[in-house]
C-alpha cells in the first residue's frame, strides 16, 4: 500500500480473491511438552519458512493466529492468476515443510503436519477495526469457506500425510488443470448451506 502510494486503496471494496488457512497439526498437545523460549523459536522459525512461499508468490499474509496462518492473493494488488498464485505457494509450502521434518528428524524431534484449505471468491478488503486499531484485512463468506476446508482435512486426508491441501472447486476453476488436483467429492461446510465440491492436492 505504501508503495502504491494511493490512499484509496486502503477505503473497503469488494474484490475477488482467494483464501489460504495453514495449520498445524496437533500443536497443542505439542506445545504442552516445550518450553516457552522452544515453543516461541519452533512457531517463528516454521511461520518464517510458510511466509517465504507466500510472499514469494506475491501473496499478502493477513495475520498469524496461534500456529495457524492467514493469507490472501488478489489484494491490494489486482492478480488474474490470485488462485494459481496460491496453489502454487501452497505445493511450495509442502516442499518447505518436507525440509523442516527432515531437519527435525535428523536432530530426533518430531514431524510436523500441517492441513491447507483454500477458496476463492469476493470478499471485502480494507481497512477494517476500531478508531484505535485498524487492520488491513478481508472479511468475507469466503474467509470462512478456506478455514473449513482446512479443518475438512482432519476428515478427507490420512492422519499420516505431511502436508493436506484441499481446494475448492472455485480455486481450482480459476487455477487451471495443470496441477492435476483429485475429485474429493461434495462436502458441507459449518455455516455454509448446500455442499461444496472439494479437490484434494
């Protein structure tokens, strides 16, 4: 925003975006058994990695929510190809995660797992808060889609899998075929009526 130096891009619009939720796999009953110093070093150094593959894809990360992360493309800079961008950071995130477990496992710590959900679909972008605290965010049915694929993975994808990654059809619509994403079916999603058609990555 700074560099676009234009003011209006901070005022709420409606955009067409898409939405990626990461989380980690049983963290809390992970954490109960660190230190305070080794919890703090473990989150900054796996958020440091999942941060890398978003900005990498010119994607903006909205927020860190415990050991889940928040992030969107298409916002504040117009991006045709928002969902590419994210499926993309989404497989590279895969391959970060690949890395961190192999450095784990060489120094005797455990794997991680980590569950993907995107979505893609307008949202409202903009400054968003109270007088004394304004974020710049995106509010929105599809926010709420993303987060409750992530927690589908808990369902639709083996408790062994390093990295689950589900999409909607929306994202893989706008996405492209090239990356050859398998039908996971239709699936109800909390707070949303009717089913949405769901694709495994």
């Amino acid at each position: 925003l700074m560099h676009q130096g234009d003011a209006g891009m901070t005022q709420s619009v409606v955009r067409d975006v898409t939405v990626m939720f990461t989380d980690i796999v049983g963290f809390t009953a992970h954490s109960e058994t660190m230190t305070a110093e080794a919890t703090a070093k473990f989150l900054n150094e796996h958020f440091a990695a999942v941060g890398h593959c978003i900005e990498d894809t010119g994607g903006t990360i909205d927020k860190f929510i415990g050991d889940a992360v928040m992030a969107f493309w298409g916002a504040p800079e117009a991006q045709p190809d928002h969902a590419a961008r994210a499926v993309r950071s989404a497989l590279a995130i895969r391959g970060a995660v690949a890395v961190e477990n192999a450095t784990r496992t060489a120094r005797g710590d455990t794997k991680l797992a980590v569950r993907i959900g995107i979505h893609s679909g307008e949202v409202i972008v903009g400054n968003i808060g109270s007088p004394g605290r304004i974020n710049y965010t995106i509010v929105g049915d599809t926010v709420n889609i993303a987060a409750r694929l992530e927690q589908l993975g808990k369902e639709l994808v083996p408790g062994d899998t390093e990295v689950a990654i589900l999409a909607s059809s929306d994202t893989i619509a706008r996405a492209g075929p090239a990356f050859a994403p398998a039908p996971a079916g239709r699936h109800a999603v909390r707070g949303r009526r009717g089913e949405i058609e769901v694709f495994v990555l």
